[in-house]
C-alpha cells in the first residue's frame, strides 16, 4: 500500500480537504496515473502519429507476422530505405516525413541483407546519399548470445525514430518462443527499447507451418499467447499460391484500422533492381482459395468441376473415388468437403445437400 503525508488545517478532515478540491501528491510518482474529475477531460494525449500509414505506428509496439517466404523482409526493408530516404509514400501509404531508421537483420547475414538493399535502392529510385544519413545496419553476429546488448548500444548511439527487428525467432537465439516464462522477459527488453527512445519499434515473425487454410489471422501467429497481449499494432503477410502476398492490418489496439486486403508483389526491374509493388484489393471471401497449397486446390477444383451446381453427400463420395481419375477414400472425400464449405467454395443447403457457390480459385491469366 502506497502512503502520501498530507498536511491540514487544525479541525479539518482528509475528506472535507479533498471536498473543497485539495490534492494528494503521491510521493512515489504514481499520481501522475491517476486522473480524477474534470482533469479526466481536461489532461492532453498524443494522438497516432504514422511513419507509415498504416504499417508502422510510432512509439507504439508492432509485430509483423507472415508465412515463410511471404516477403516480409523485403517489404519492410523496402519501408525502411523509403522512410530514411524521406519518400512521400511507400506501397501507396503515405510517409509524412523522413525519420531515422535503425534495421536489425538477424536472419539474412550481411552479405545478402546488402545484395537486397542496393536491389531495392534500385527498385525504389531511392536516394542513397539521403538515406544513408538516416538508415543504420545491425546485420547477425556469429554468436546471438551477446546480440541485445549490441542492439542497446546501437539504439543509444543512433537514437532511432524506428527500430525494425528481423526476426523475434532469431532474436531470441531459437528459444523455445512457446514458453512464456522464455518470452517474456526478451519482450519486456524490447518494450524498454520503445519507451526509453519513444521510437516505433517493429519486431517480424513468422505463422506457424502447414495453417494456409486459416487464413489471415493472427491465430496462426507461432509461439507462446503472450506475444498476442504484447503488441499493439499487428501487420500479416499470407503467402498465396499464386505468386503474390496479401497484406493486411490485423489487430489494433489504436482505433479504426484500414479493412484493406491487398496483394503485395516483389518484382524485379529493367534497370536490375527489385520493387515491392501493391498490386491491388483483394476481396476477403478470396482469402481463404488464395492461400489454399496448390496441390490441394488443384485436387479440390478437380472434384468440384465434375459435380451438378447441387450435389448430395452420396454424389460427391461417388465422384471422388471414381477410378476414371485419381480416387480418395471416403474418409479423404468427406474431409474435403468440409473444408470446401469452409472456404466458400460450397455451401450447405440441409443435411447431406449442397451447392456450388460462384467462389472461384485464381487462375494464372486472371485476377478475377
């Protein structure tokens, strides 16, 4: 229990004192925490303030978390080089002014991290004179034992606007990140980062394997559920088997978000270098046949194409085990059929009646 020693006038009480509009100071600080009354209305606060719009929020704590080979590191190493370079927008969101950046590549090694950022440079047509007063490079050591004492040094030299850390895995040394006793203390260090330079920090990681089907959800996130109560900015990257990624906002803990579900490309350009592009929308009944692996999609669009628009159980159990193609065991077909209607493919009419919804699967040619 906290005490304060509050001095008052001969005859008169703590509640007439407080009453009459006296103050309790709390000795400890703690006061400052506490708003009462009118002050509640009356005390200012910060509003979001972006480096990115919608990608990176400052002083604030993001994860940015993707499939493996979504091209995380390349879409924010691309924010990276367009922020220090001062560029009025990256990906189409806006930048609103330039800031500091320090990167922290823990996965890549040296070489490749600057084979990218000089494609990138490229790519993007950035301004490397510019954006090498403001970007510094911390790439992995060949022991992680001693890497955040190396980052704390850097953060204090550079004084970084924004702190983007590629990966919480590698970060952790390859700890076992499910353990939340493991976790949390290497997540309360990086939160020290934050509010000891009120930079925006950004820490990427990775799904967990084999969850396509899930979707873009921050449920596929691997490790321990504290990682989830940590952050409070959440960017997702799904890989999808037609040679793009979505992007999207997931969880937020700073208002309204943006609802967009875009498609995200890295591509390579005349001049040698590589752009990360938005390609465009992508509608969110798609999500789910986009993330589809593609030998399970090619075998599901099989089946599908050779029913009636309505189907019964008994029909498609009879059509999936059809010796004319490849056959599957009930067990198999009664699988797929669930996890057609799940992802939209199908719908449900009653018990053992279904029908074929206009949900398609992309095709190479078309976006459609």
């Amino acid at each position: 229990m906290r005490r304060s020693s509050v001095e008052l006038p001969d005859g008169v009480d703590i509640n007439d004192y407080l009453a009459s509009g006296g103050k309790i100071e709390d000795s400890n600080d703690v006061g400052k925490y506490v708003i009462s009354g009118i002050d509640i209305w009356n005390t200012p606060y910060k509003p979001v303030e972006w480096a990115v719009k919608d990608m990176i929020p400052m002083r604030k704590k993001t994860v940015a978390v993707g499939d493996f080979e979504s091209g995380k590191s390349y879409l924010y190493l691309g924010a990276a080089l367009s922020l220090a370079a001062g560029k009025k927008e990256y990906l189409g969101f806006e930048i609103p002014r330039q800031r500091n950046v320090l990167y922290i590549d823990l996965e890549n090694g040296q070489d490749e991290t600057i084979s990218r950022i000089i494609k990138l440079t490229e790519g993007h047509n950035i301004d490397k004179d510019v954006c090498g007063k403001a970007l510094s490079l911390l790439t992995k050591p060949g022991d992680f034992s001693d890497i955040f004492s190396m980052i704390e040094t850097q953060v204090i030299i550079k004084n970084p606007d924004v702190i983007i850390i590629d990966n919480l895995y590698q970060l952790s040394g390859a700890n076992n990140i499910a353990d939340a006793d493991k976790i949390k203390p290497l997540l309360a260090k990086i939160e020290g980062l934050r509010s000891e330079t009120g930079a925006g920090v950004v820490l990427i990681h990775h799904f967990n394997k084999n969850t396509q089907e899930q979707g873009l959800t921050e449920e596929r996130m691997a490790g321990s559920s504290t990682i989830n109560w940590w952050y409070e900015f959440c960017t997702i990257l799904g890989k999808t088997n037609q040679g793009f990624s979505l992007y999207t906002v997931g969880k937020s803990r700073m208002g309204s978000k943006n609802p967009g579900i875009y498609g995200i490309e890295i591509n390579d350009k005349s001049n040698g270098g590589v752009a990360v592009e938005r390609s465009g929308l992508v509608a969110a009944e798609h999500v789910k046949g986009l993330m589809l692996p593609e030998r399970r999609k090619t075998k599901w669009d099989l089946q599908l194409q050779r029913m009636a628009d309505e189907f019964t159980t008994n029909e498609w159990l009879n059509v999936c085990g059809d010796r004319d193609v490849e056959s599957v065991t009930d067990a198999t077909a009664y699988r797929w059929l669930k996890e057609i209607v799940a992802v939209g493919m199908a719908e449900k009419l009653f018990h053992g009646n279904y029908r074929k919804t206009e949900l398609k699967f992309y095709k190479e040619d078309s976006q459609e």
